[in-house]
C-alpha cells in the first residue's frame, strides 16, 4: 500500500469519502442505500457528564440499598399496561429486514431479563410471539402483514408515524430479500423491491389519528397501551399533537437511530439528534401536565447504562434499542471477519444491511446464512448485554443518591460542549451558565 506524500494536503471539503461517492454515483446512476444510523458525528450523551455525589449529596451503597429499575408503559388508558422489569426496550425491526432467527432472538433476550421487543414492518411472526413476552406490534403506514387478529395478540400496540433515520420517508427492502415467505406476509410479489410508504392511507392529521387510536383500541376491547412513534424533528410539537390524538405511550426516534435500509442523503441529513429531542419532548408533557403519565421512550444511538441513565436523567421513562441489539447478537463479529472482506467491507464497518448477504445471519433472508445465527446463543448474548446495561445505569444513579432510576432528574447532569449545553439545557461543566436559557 502507498503512503501519501506527507507534503500532501486533503481537502476538507471533498476528501476521500466524498471524492468515492462522487465516483460511485457517476458510475451508477443511482444514490447509495445502506442501514446503521447516521455515521457524522454529533453532539451526543457523551458530551454530558454525571454529578456523583459527594458532600452536597448522598450516595446509595452499591450493594446494600437498592436502586429499583421496572417500569410501567401505557397506564394512561389501557386495561393491561405493560409492567417492565427493566427500562431498556427492544424497537422496532422487521421480519423481512432481519431473518426469522434474528427476531427469535430478540424475543428470548428480551424476555429473559423482562422486557419488551417489537414486531417491525411486514407483520407479526410465530418464531418472535412465541418467544416474547411483552410484544409490541407495529401499526405501520404501509399496512405491510397488518391482521387485527395479530392485534389481539400483542401486548400493545405502536402507531409509526417517523423513524430516526428517515423521518418523512419510508424505508426499503431490496427485492434480493422479499422470499416467499416474506412475499406472502407482506401480500406483495417475490423478488422485488418493497418501498414502505412515508404517511398513513387513511388520514392527514391528528384529528384523524384520534379517531384511528379510538378504532385500535375497540379492535383490542381498549386492553392494549397505544404508543406513537416520531421521528426526531418538529418534537416538542409532534408530542403535543401525540398526547391530543390519545397517545399512551410516545416514543421519540433521534437521528442516531436506524437499523433500517434507506438513501444515505436521509440518514445523514434529516432529523435532530437524540440529545436536543429529549427536552422538547419532556417540555411538552409537562406543559401539558401529562409528564411520567403518558410515558415517554426515547431511541436512537443508545449504547451504553450511562446513555440509559442519561435519557432518564433528562426526562425519559424508559429508551428503545435498535443497532445495539443486533451488535449483541452477533452483527459485524470479528468471527466473520473473512466474509465481511470478500463482500468489500470489513468487520465493524457492514452496513449494506439492504443487500442481504450478512453472513451473521441476522440481516438476510438466505436460508444458509441465517443458519450462521443460533436463536438460543443469540438470545442468550442479548440478555447478558440488557443485564449490563440496566447494572450500568443502576451505579450512576447509586452515585447520585437515587433509588430509583426514574429518579435520574436534568440536576445530575453538566455538559461538556456549549452545543451538549444548549440541546440537552443542562449547565456547562463548572458554571450555571446554559446556552439560550432565560
């Protein structure tokens, strides 16, 4: 390999990156189309830092005072709401994106440790209803699987309404992943490609989707909590048109969020970050005087217990995981370093989620690769990840004096950025200064 003449100096504009996408565009004709969440960087949880507790606060001890972490999602209207032994969520990812072992999986890592996981586009499955306790079903635009009876049979039900990584447009299955099987849930032909639509058919606003949640909830005899799922953009405003509408739940979907396949342009250039979402939409809820009663879950690039205590710090009541479950499977494993070379990329660097090919077998429809993925070893790997997570973010709020997560309040929390400052409305580290605050 040549190393580059250090007198040499790369454009910052157009530097190697842009210069092949130029290429690869003017070769192809087409835009570029790939999963994992936007790659730019972005001010994000790690910009904000804890205040542990010292002589102005009162630490818990780790292992004698306990730091409980359940919670309940939907009590707002619903006769069954869902009762959450921990506050970490698995969201939203189809059966037709992921292989029928791949969601298998995530039904028995989310069960295992109490929580929830959700259905995705394309419909509910037997392998991940049989393997999940608390379901959540996917109410998406394009009506993709939809069947009232699989309605019936979920734990609650999630409007879609955005997602981070595309909100106000749809995603795509290539049709290298639409088999049989796929074709037949989603009444569509085999092989080609499947664009999910960008805006629900059947109305235009909120006061429309009042009449859809009411309808929802006489198909499911009013058991079922109702979430609404938005994409980071306009959020202190979608929230409060969520709560009008009848949300119980609303779930907010930063920028960072996006297992899901769609145009790079979108990816990296539409929707807010996480971290400027969560005030708006706490602002919302309290202004409306609804905040911890109509629950609020945050997503989007959530990685580690301190991201966790974070969102909860800032308003949360419980966070949804997309990439980082399918890391805790087995996505992007060093042991199929070989296999991701050969198809160009490298391990910790696939994200043609699209094409199929995940020799994983967790982002692919082909019945050999899919053999790659034990549901059981799968199930068992996300289990211990979520088990880590939740201990995690338990010892930051024991640093804090907190015995209850939900406890974590936006007082805990200094930034390190003016921009982490301003977003999250937090203090700068060593002043009370906060950016835009009155």
């Amino acid at each position: 390999m040549n190393t580059p003449n250090p007198a040499l100096r790369e454009s910052a504009t157009f530097d190697r990156g842009v210069i092949s996408e130029i290429q690869r565009a003017a070769e192809t004709g087409i835009y570029d189309i790939r999963g994992w969440g936007a790659k730019r960087k972005l001010p994000h949880f790690d910009d904000l830092l804890f205040l542990g507790a010292s002589m102005s606060r009162y630490p818990l001890e780790g292992y004698r005072e306990k730091c409980d972490t359940d919670v309940v999602l939907g009590d707002r209207n619903a006769k069954f709401p869902l009762h959450l032994d921990i506050p970490i969520t698995i969201a939203g990812m189809s059966f037709g994106a992921l292989s029928a072992q791949a969601k298998e999986a995530l039904g028995r890592g989310a069960s295992e440790v109490g929580t929830s996981t959700t259905t995705g586009d394309g419909g509910m499955t037997p392998e991940e209803r049989g393997q999940s306790k608390n379901l959540v079903y996917q109410y998406l635009p394009s009506r993709y699987g939809m069947n009232p009876d699989d309605l019936r049979k979920a734990d609650a039900i999630e409007i879609v309404l955005g997602q981070g990584a595309k909100p106000g447009g749809g995603g795509m299955l290539l049709g290298q992943k639409i088999t049989e099987r796929v074709a037949g849930m989603r009444t569509l032909p085999m092989g080609v490609d499947q664009r999910s639509a960008c805006r629900h058919p059947d109305w235009t606003g909120p006061d429309d989707l009042a009449i859809k949640i009411i309808e929802l909830r006489e198909i499911t005899n009013w058991e079922k909590p109702i979430y609404i799922k938005v994409g980071a953009t306009r959020t202190y405003y979608d929230v409060k048109l969520a709560v009008k509408a009848g949300a119980d739940v609303v779930v907010v979907d930063g920028m960072q969020g996006g297992t899901a396949a769609t145009q790079d342009v979108f990816i990296e250039h539409v929707g807010i970050p996480t971290l400027a979402a969560i005030p708006q939409a706490v602002q919302a809820l309290q202004e409306l005087g609804v905040h911890r009663k109509v629950q609020l879950i945050v997503s989007g690039g959530i990685r580690s217990g301190a991201d966790v205590a974070k969102a909860m710090a800032l308003g949360a009541d419980a966070v949804a995981i997309g990439t980082a479950a399918l890391i805790a499977l087995g996505d992007n494993s060093p042991r199929y370093a070989k296999q991701y070379e050969e198809l160009g990329s490298a391990a910790g660097f696939y994200d043609d989620f699209q094409a199929g090919k995940d020799p994983a077998g967790i982002t692919t429809q082909d019945p050999q690769l899919s053999k790659n993925l034990d549901p059981v070893e799968a199930g068992r790997r996300l289990a211990n990840y979520l088990r880590v997570l939740t201990m995690e973010a338990q010892t930051l709020a024991r640093a804090c004096g907190k015995s209850h997560l939900r406890n974590l309040e936006p007082e805990d929390l200094v930034a390190l950025t003016v921009e982490a400052s301003a977003m999250a409305r937090v203090p700068l580290a060593g002043t009370t200064w906060i950016p835009g605050a009155l």
